[in-house]
C-alpha cells in the first residue's frame, strides 16, 4: 500500500468528531503519512496530534482553516505549516472563535424563540473551542428535533431559516497575511465549492494570489475530474502548488474519506514541496 498524505482534517476541536488522538489513530489505519489538522479557526488540537503523530511515526503539519469575507461571500483558506503558538495567528483564532461563540449563542436565541430547548443545544454546541452550525445541527438531531445534518440545515439553520444569524468574518487579506506571518502556507480551500461563476473564481483566484496565497486544493476527496482539472488549470495560471485533502469530519461520512483522493496531475507543483522539512 502506498503512503499517503492529507492536508485537510477536523477534529473536535471544531466541527469534527474524533478527539486530536483519535483522527491520528485513523490516519495511521488508513496508511496516512503526512498529516495536516486544519480546525476551523482554532490551533487547539495541534498539540495533541502532534504528539500523537510523533508517537506513530507520522509526519505532523500543524495547519488550520480561516473563514473569511470576500465580496460578501464566505471563503475557507487553509494555513499549512504555521506555528501554533505564533501570537498574532492566536489572537485572530480567539477573536474569531469569540464571534463564533456569539453567533451560536444568538441562533440558539432564535432557535427557542421557534419552540426548541435552548439548554440542551447550548449544552452541546458551546462546548468546542470553535462552535459551528454542525454542532447546532448535531444537537439537533441528538434531540429527535431533526432526521438529518442535511434536514437541520434546510429546516432551521441555513440563509432565511428561523435560526440564522448572519457571520461576519475577517477579509480575505487580513486572513492570508495573518497565516504568512505564522510562517505558514495559505491554500485556498475547496475552490470548486463555492457558489461562484468561472470568471469569479478566477478573480478570486487572482486576488488571493496577489495577497500571497501559495497554492489551491486541487484535489479533494469526492471531487469529480471536471471541477479538479478546472481548478488545476486555475493553479496552473497564477502560478499556486496543489494541495491535497479529505475535509474528513467524521468516520459516518464516507464521502469525505480521510487519505483517499485523486493523485495531483502531472503538471501541478505539489505543495508539499514548498512546506519546512
Ligand atoms: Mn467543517
Ligand atoms: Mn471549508
Ligand atoms: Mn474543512
């Protein structure tokens, strides 16, 4: 079996599932060589899965996925290789984590104005370090108020639902500076993903290259070859590495496996080249 790397994790840290430990545990099954955790807007978990990576003999990248605002739209950029404890990247994860924390906090407000029980879904989505709607959803669905995450979302937490509260986030400059001051590597996250026209994407593309950005995911687990040789095309015209990933949550969604994906193609500079040793 080949070794395989992923640059594209979550752990309970924010909306995934396994402890720091546990996702580890899972990459070394997987035969996973390279490991990036990348929690939504908190460094927490580094520690933990960089000494447990350590102990398994896997090579650990302390990274983490920054939500951001451009032209109104939210975009993910990861930062790979950055240093945990680099205190400006630390105050722009407790910064955002503490607006994270207020969102929840207003839609469960909005949520038992609409009948729902405000403790028990503050009890279990105020408890990670970066609260998101999945956590919202998840309780949710603990408490029979709903079939599914999808059915959550689509019944009471996306755009125009009864628990939506809009999020405000930091600009996508603010966000790439912020990783590269770290001493990481920012990489646009899931470009395929967003609801963009081609010709926005490539201004995306654009502007966040000219910020600094270092490369794109260009291949991701679940990705169908149209969208990856659209987005290595993109990679290929600004001059950015791929990256590779799962965006693994959790062990009960099997569309987002950890370690398995499309090989980056040929042409494409893998970003792994451009990370320290
Ligand atoms: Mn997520
Ligand atoms: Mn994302
Ligand atoms: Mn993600």
């Amino acid at each position: 079996m080949p070794d395989r790397i992923d640059l594209h994790t979550h752990s309970h840290c924010s909306d995934g599932t396994l402890s720091p430990a546990a996702l580890v545990e899972l990459a070394v099954q997987r035969q996973v060589r390279l490991l990036a955790l990348t929690d939504h807007d908190t460094l927490q978990g580094c520690a933990a899965a960089s000494h447990a990576c350590a102990a398994q003999g896997v090579r650990f990248v302390p990274g983490v996925e920054l939500s951001c605002d451009w032209q109104g739209r939210e975009i993910h950029i990861i930062g790979l290789g950055v240093d945990p404890t680099e205190t400006g990247l630390l105050a722009h994860c407790a910064a955002v984590c503490e607006q994270r924390r207020e969102r929840v906090h207003a839609m469960i407000g909005r949520l038992a104005a609409a009948g729902l029980p405000a403790a028990e879904l503050a009890a279990a989505a105020l408890e990670a370090p970066a609260p998101t709607r999945t956590h919202l959803a998840r309780a949710l669905c603990r408490g029979g108020h709903s079939g599914s995450l999808e059915l959550a979302f689509e019944r009471w937490l996306k755009r125009g639902r009864p628990g939506y509260v809009a999020a405000r986030w930091p600009a996508l400059p603010v966000v790439v500076e912020r990783i590269c001051a770290a001493g990481g590597l920012a990489v646009l996250a899931h470009p395929h993903r967003y609801p963009l026209s081609g010709g926005q994407l490539r201004t995306l593309t654009g502007e966040f290259a000219s910020a600094g950005g270092s490369g794109l995911e260009v291949s991701l687990a679940g990705m169908g070859l149209k969208d990856l040789g659209r987005v290595a095309s993109l990679a290929r015209h600004h001059g950015l590495a791929g990256s590779v990933g799962s965006d693994f949550h959790e062990p009960d969604l099997p569309w987002r496996p950890l370690g398995r994906f499309d090989k980056l193609p040929d042409q494409i500079v893998p970003i792994t080249s451009r990370l320290q040793p």
